[in-house]
C-alpha cells in the first residue's frame, strides 16, 4: 500500500507533537520546502505526483490562522482542513439501529433473493442482458467479510490469484471487516458490498478500507483510496483498476481535495470557470491524462446521506461529470422521510429495508441512502458491460435518461435496471 495510508483515520483534530493537519495545492512551478519551511508546518504525504501535499501545522498553532497564512500566499491554489467523513448512519443512527436484523444463512439469502427491491428495478429483465462481467466496482466502506458466501466468490484477482484491494486504516493489504458488534461501523462495508454482487453478480468486487470501526474517516484518505482503486499497480499502461466507484458515506463539509480526486477518477475535463483546480495538462497529472486518454474513468456513486433535509452532503454534492448523488426510495416508489433531497441529488434507488450480507456469513436488513448508492453502482457495472467503451458521463446520463420518475416527486428520478441496460425510458408506475 502507499506509504501514505495514516492511521487512525480522524481529523483535523491537533496530534501529538504537532497541531492539526491540511491539505495544500500549489501552483505550477512552486515548490513546497521552503513554504513549508517558512510557515513553520510539516510535510506528511504527496498526493502522488500531483502538486497536492498533506501537511501538520506547528505544535501549539490554530487551524484557521495556519490556513490564512497558506491562503495569502500566491503561490498557494488552495490550502483546507483535512475534514473527517463518515458512514451516513453513523450520524443518524435511528436507520440503522431499528433494522439491524440478522437472519441465519439459509433464512437470510431467500429473503434477499425474494424482497422487494430487484423487482423494482426490474433487475432480473436487465441481468437476463449483462451479469456486469468484466467490470470492477470498488467498495469505499469499512472493509468488508472476505469469506462471506455471497462475496467470497466475487473478489477482484489480479493474474496470480492475489486480492486486489488495501486497507488504508491499517496501511496493509488485508481490506476485511475487523470490528465488532455494536460498533457504529460493524458490517456496514459487507452490507454494501453485498447489493452490489446483487445487483451486478459478474462484476468484480475490490475491497477499500477507509472507515474504521466506528465509522469514520477523513478526505486525505479518501482522496488517496480513490485514485489507488483506478490505478492498483500504478501504471497507467495497464487496465487493472475499478470502472465503477461506490462511496457510501458522506461529511456535511465539501472540500477541494475529493472534488480533485473525483475530476480525476471520472476524467472530468470540463470547463468549469468555478474550479481552476484540476487542469490535466499541468505537471503532475502526467498519469491521470494517459488513464483518461487510454478510456479507463471511473463513474462514481455517493450516497446522499439520512438527514431528511435538502442540506448537501459530500462527496455527492460534488460538481462533476460521471458522478451521482444516490438517495433512498421505498418500496412505494416514493422518498422515506429519512431521504435526502434537493437539487443536488440525481437519482434515487432502493434503500429502505434492504436485505444484504452480513459478518459471520449471515444476512441483515438495513435502510439509508448506503444501500441506494449499490444498487446504482452494480447497474453501472452491467452497462458498461454492454458499453466498455463509454465515458464515466455516458453512463451516468444513461442511469438518468432510462430512469423512473419518484412517486410524488416526478423531478427526481428513480433507478430502473432494465431500462438502463435495454435503453429505454420505463413507463411511470406511481
């Protein structure tokens, strides 16, 4: 794994023997010694080759004047905390906790194979067209259970049968599930990963441990875990990363970092006159131009979040081409209260009462947008199967354009697997 998986993943709170941590972009040609030198900071990390640093401001010093120091210098293109994310359940735990119910093995996967969700989306008509094979979708979450029946069979191998995946909470290669029950993060990575070998049941899942057991984790290592997962073995020459990115979880904060790295992943070359972040011509983005140019972006899904409420949640909020902010939708075809909504939501998706696989080999039932965010992910797998060629944006614009509309909702619109994969617009059954 990258030198630069930190444990443990919480920020920006001051650590021993120094203050808080940020995150600094600077401009072409600048060089970050001496302004570190100079503003009394130290380097942690490299966001690879790119011109992105993780850094710890001096024992003692305050975030925000550290911050406004970085910001006046015009050699600085943006300089922010190193904000903490999390599972959405984590933060309302009313979701999680009054569904947390296990089923034993046999029990558990009739019921996941018989609820209510696949005939919604007519999956069964679309997985009659594409399995997802040949795809890789990687699972940003707390890990998950490695043996588990369901996900065992569906791990992503490179050519000597190794797993593909990593742990950037423990900065090792064993990506599983290690916590406990009634910690906020138990089986919540297993439970996603499960719908999207529902969902998709050819596809290749790659496991990315970036939460720890209680759920939380912060954008340095997201941002670091994202483009990890498209590009494993760190040459660009080689097709050995994820095409489809599932992210279910979310912090109230945006940042400029996970807005970069999703620009990165989708290749998201765009004009954007509000973000002069990312420009793929620049020194340091040499290996995201040769991906992008070589057809391999990544569409990415991220969960809208279990507030109720219209304030945005990221990384879905962020503005960026092949991305998709995913909130829930109820077996009657309309929003549950604990649904996120506004105009920076794009799709809904199954995520009320969802049957997935659980730690021990067992099953659960769970609801929130983290379960939406899979079922959409494992439908972008089975189109790009049929479309190995398209852009991260031509698949999210065909999960939009082949979609339903919400019941009592019509603007949002609701995922519907069959017309995705077959291209055609479903008729509305509210």
């Amino acid at each position: 794994p990258p030198a630069g998986a930190t444990p443990p993943l919480a920020g920006p709170p001051a650590l021993p023997g120094g203050g808080p941590e940020f995150v600094v972009m600077l401009n072409p040609g600048a060089d970050i010694a001496p302004l570190a030198g100079a503003l009394g900071a130290t380097v942690l990390d490299r966001f690879g080759t790119r011109p992105i640093w993780r850094l710890r401001a001096a024992p003692g010093a305050a975030l925000e004047p550290t911050l406004a120091a970085w910001r006046a210098d015009p050699r600085v293109r943006f300089a922010e905390a190193n904000d903490a994310g999390s599972i959405p359940l984590a933060r309302d735990q009313v979701v999680w906790a009054v569904d947390q119910v296990v089923w034993a093995v046999g029990q558990g996967e009739a019921e996941a194979a018989s609820q209510w969700a696949p005939p919604q989306l007519a999956l069964a008509q679309a997985q009659g067209l594409a399995s997802g094979a040949g795809v890789r979708v990687a699972v940003f979450d707390t890990g998950i259970e490695l043996t588990h029946p369901l996900l065992a069979p569906r791990l992503a191998r490179d050519g000597a049968g190794r797993l593909v995946g990593i742990d950037f909470v423990d900065g090792d290669d064993d990506p599983r599930e290690d916590g406990q029950p009634g910690e906020r993060g138990y089986g919540h990575g297993t439970h996603v990963a499960g719908i999207v070998a529902q969902a998709a049941p050819g596809a290749r899942l790659m496991p990315v441990r970036v939460l720890d057991r209680q759920g939380r984790g912060n954008a340095w290592v997201l941002a670091e875990a994202l483009l990890w997962a498209l590009d494993p073995d760190g040459n660009p020459a080689t097709d050995d990363g994820a095409r489809v990115l599932n992210f279910s979880l979310s912090t109230p904060q945006p940042t400029r970092l996970l807005k970069a790295a999703i620009r990165l992943a989708s290749c998201d070359e765009g004009e954007d006159e509000d973000d002069d972040d990312i420009d793929f011509v620049e020194p340091g983005f040499e290996a995201d131009k040769a991906r992008c140019d070589a057809g391999r972006g990544a569409v990415v899904l991220a969960a809208a979040g279990n507030d109720g409420g219209t304030a945005p949640q990221y990384p879905a909020a962020e503005d960026a081409y092949g991305k998709l902010a995913v909130t829930a939708v109820g077996e009657a075809r309309s929003l549950p209260t604990f649904a996120n909504r506004g105009d920076w939501v794009d799709l809904a998706a199954p995520g009320e009462r969802i049957v997935s696989a659980w730690p021990g080999g067992r099953y659960a039932t769970a609801s929130g947008s983290s379960m939406s965010t899979p079922w959409a992910a494992g439908v972008a797998a089975l189109v790009l199967q049929l479309n190995p060629a398209w852009k991260p944006a031509d698949v999210t614009r065909r999960l939009l354009d082949r979609s339903a509309p919400v019941c009592g909702d019509p603007a949002l619109r609701r995922l519907h697997a069959h017309g995705a994969v077959a291209d055609f617009v479903p008729p509305a059954d509210c």
